[in-house]
C-alpha cells in the first residue's frame, strides 16, 4: 500500500503528472473573480468564502478522471488487481494520493488566494479548517466517481455528472463554516456537519469503489 | 496446483467456452492454443480471479497466481528499476537485482524512463516483473508478441528455470517456445453462440 502511495505521489509530481494542474486553475478562479463581480470590497468580502469553496471543489473535480483512468488505459490496474491488496486498500490509497496531490495544495494557498478577494481577518482560519476537512470528502468521492466510469472512453462528462450531486453536501456546509467564520457567527453545527460527511466518506466509499471495480474489470 | 473443473466463461455476455477442465501440476507448463477470439484472453482473466466463472470450479492456492495481460502496465515517468521495484514492493518482496535485469538485458536500461523504451524493451521490463513478484504460477497471454528471437530465448530460458524450480505456467501463444509442455486445444470446447441481433446490445445502455 506504501508503495502504490509512493509511485502515486512519484507519478503525480513528475513530467505530465498533472501536480500543478488543479493549483493552477484555482489560482485563475480566484485572480478572475475580482474582474468579474467588479472590485467593490464590501461586495468581494461577501462572497469570498464561497468563491474559494467553489474554486477548490471545480479545482478538485478537474483531476478526477486521471486517478484511474491512466492506470487502466496502460494495463497497471488490472494488474494491481490481481496483486495481493486488497481493492477496497487500493481505493482508499488512490484518494488519499489524489487528496496530497490536489487537496492538501488547495488547502495550503487558500489563505493567500483569500487576500485577493479581501477576505475578512477572522475568515482565514476558518477557510483553512473548513477546507482541510471538507477536501479529503471530495477525494473520497471522486475516486467512487472514477471508479464507476473507469472503462468508459471519454468518461469525465458522466464522471462529473456523477459527482456534482454528490459534492452538494460538502460544499453547503464547508461553504457555510467559511461564511460563518468570516463573519464571526457561531459555526459548530455546520463543522459538525462537515466533518461527519467527510467521515463517513472516507470510511464507507472505499468498499463502493472497490465494487464498482471489480464490475469495471470484468 | 491448479485444477479446473467444468469451466464454463463468459465474455460480455457471450458464452465462449464450457466443459474445460484440466490441472496444471508444479514443474509443469500449459499451453493454450487457439484461433483469435475463441477465448484464451478471457480464460486466463477469469483463471486470474478478474472476472468470475459462469460455472465450474478453480482451484488454487492462495497468493499463488501472477497474471500478465497484452498491457505491461508500466509508468512511462518511472525508470526501469522504480517500475520493477514498484511491483516487488506491492508484492511484499525483496527490490529488484542485477542477476534479473541481465536476465532480461535490462541492465543498460535500469535508470532510463520507461517512456523511452522501444516495445520490445517494454515487454521485456513488463515480464521481468513476473521474475521480482515471486509467485508460482504464471498466466501469461502472448507474453512474446513484439519480442525478437534472442528475447524470445532469454524469456523460455526464464521460463525454463521458473519450471524447474517447481512453478507453472498457463501460456497463450503460437510460437514454439522450445520446452516441453502439455497443449490444450480450445477449439473442442467451443461453444456456438447464437449470433447477436440489434436488440441485443440494449443490455448495454440499461
């Protein structure tokens, strides 16, 4: 399991890995936004929490389809398949690879990128808790995504038809925690909500993922 | 090691094949032969526990089996030895050595990125993995295809040792690869599948 992590992690930041392809659209999004909406820094302080939200999950959602799809075009998967780990193991290392690669970054330049969007003081933290809870959700789920669509040709269309629904919850209440945060409201109930949908993630889609594997695999 | 009994196997859902049955004892080697689609790629996936039997028994030894597909799923990024090491480590063995890159005249290659290999070169590094991951019995679907005749000898030579030191082998292919080894004709076991009418493929889309 270390291994597929490590190759994983190795694959992802080398030539063509795609490292930088997530950060890189978040930067646009947010750089955009003050363009779009106008530069008002009332208006921009509104609806910052929720830009960052949005950037990171579309961001997120960008990387989805190469979490498995590049192992199953060169022949890797089926042979991990066959390799004494179990699926359910190979899908909970596959989104925690996607979350180091792609989550955890996002998490990391949100409090800069929050500058730009003139962020309220008490609202950086907040940001940053909220979306180092939520991200790894998104990963969960993105890889059960990528595993239902794996043997598609050109599955991302249905891949983030699949997955936005799903995202819904995430973003509502990470979405919420950061808006709560930035304004100084109390915010335990939407955290709890938070982190509740990224627990029962991480524990329960594995198995759905590896499920839908298997079937793909066939 | 390994006894089938009454298989019956499936593609896409068309019956291929039924009745097989055969045992392939340590020491010895079956080869598969058989016109193109009849079947021998979708035996070895289901020997392989990738898709499940229609009907029949297969009896293996756990942890025993290493399947080798067309695709040699290799990581163009990686080099030559993070690739082999990579396998042995999801195998639970002990990194690559020299003695198996000289086997498979890898050792000129070990540090170039597998991306740059020729094809021949990547299936040479995609069966030296069945030399790294240990296991005993081998299910190779036409491990020679893009090899030339010197890597075609060095890999029955592999072969050979694997044999001798009491592995197995399921091999589809049609080349002579210079051992000895029982021949299984698919062809009786054929079944004559109905053929496909329009309405079939809705299966498909449900």
């Amino acid at each position: 399991m270390i291994a597929l992590l490590r190759r994983d992690l190795a694959l992802a930041v080398r030539a063509g890995g795609g490292f930088g392809l997530a950060l890189v659209f978040f930067l646009i999004v947010v750089t955009l936004v003050p363009f779009a909406v106008g530069p008002g820094q009332v208006q921009l302080a509104a609806i910052a929490p929720g830009i960052l939200w949005l950037g990171a999950l579309l961001a997120c959602l960008l990387s989805l389809d190469r979490i498995l799809a590049l192992d199953y075009e060169d022949g890797a998967l089926e042979l991990i398949a066959t390799a004494p780990l179990p699926l359910e193991a190979v899908a909970a290392v596959k989104a925690l690879a996607h979350w180091l690669t792609t989550g955890l970054p996002l998490v990391l330049v949100a409090p800069v990128l929050g500058i730009l969007l003139n962020l309220p003081g008490p609202g950086y933290l907040w940001v940053v808790v909220s979306l180092a809870i939520g991200t790894p959700a998104l990963s969960a789920i993105g890889t059960f995504g990528a595993a239902l669509t794996v043997g598609l040709k050109r599955g991302g269309l249905l891949l983030s038809l699949i997955v936005l629904p799903l995202y819904v919850p995430t973003l509502i209440f990470g979405a919420e925690v950061a808006r709560r945060g930035a304004l100084g409201q109390p915010l335990e109930t939407p955290l709890m909500l938070l982190a509740g949908i990224t627990l029962a993630s991480v524990a329960l889609l594995p198995f759905a993922s590896a499920a839908a594997l298997r079937v793909n695999l066939r | 090691m390994m006894r089938v009994s009454d298989l019956a196997i499936v593609r896409g859902g068309v019956p291929l094949l039924a009745g097989l049955s055969f045992a392939v004892e340590p020491g010895s080697a079956l080869i598969l032969r058989g016109p193109n689609g009849i079947g021998k790629t979708t035996l070895l996936r289901t020997l392989a526990g990738l898709q499940p039997p229609a009907a029949g028994q297969i009896e293996v030894p756990e942890d025993s089996v290493a399947y080798a597909s067309h695709a040699d799923g290799i990581k163009g990024q990686l080099s030559v030895v993070e690739n082999l090491n990579f396998w042995a480590r999801v195998y639970g063995m002990a990194d690559v050595t020299d003695a198996v890159l000289e086997r498979f005249a890898l050792q000129d290659l070990r540090a170039r990125a597998a991306a740059t290999l020729s094809a021949g070169q990547k299936r040479r590094l995609g069966l030296a993995r069945l030399a790294v991951i240990g296991r005993k019995i081998l299910l190779l679907d036409e491990p020679t295809v893009s090899l030339d005749t010197a890597s075609v000898g060095r890999f029955a030579s592999f072969l050979q040792d694997h044999l001798d030191a009491g592995g197995s082998a399921v091999i589809a292919t049609h080349i002579d690869l210079g051992f000895t080894a029982t021949v299984l004709e698919l062809a009786p076991y054929k079944l004559d599948a109905p053929a496909l009418t329009a309405s079939d493929f809705d299966e498909a889309f449900l």
